[in-house]
C-alpha cells in the first residue's frame, strides 16, 4: 500500500514502463527501498 501511494506520488506509471522500462525499474526500486526504510524505522525498530 506504502509503495502503491508513493507510485502514485512519483507518477511512476506504465506508460513510463512502456517507455523507458529502465528508468521505470529505478524509480521501483527507489520507492521499495525507501518504503522499506520507513517501515524499518516506524514499525520494526520503534
């Protein structure tokens, strides 16, 4: 869901993965990691 609303957020969208399939990837990954680490430190290591 986290990651779903930073998509959004970004406008990390398919017509981006349609047209530069790696930036597309990128972008994921930046948002995996970041929600990743927001949940890390809110959830995990409160």
């Amino acid at each position: 869901m986290l990651g779903e609303q930073m998509k959004q957020a970004q406008r990390v969208t398919e017509q981006l993965k349609e047209e530069n399939d790696l930036e597309w990837v990128g972008q994921l990954n930046d948002i995996r990691a970041c929600a990743r680490k927001i949940v890390n430190s809110e959830i995990v290591y409160v």
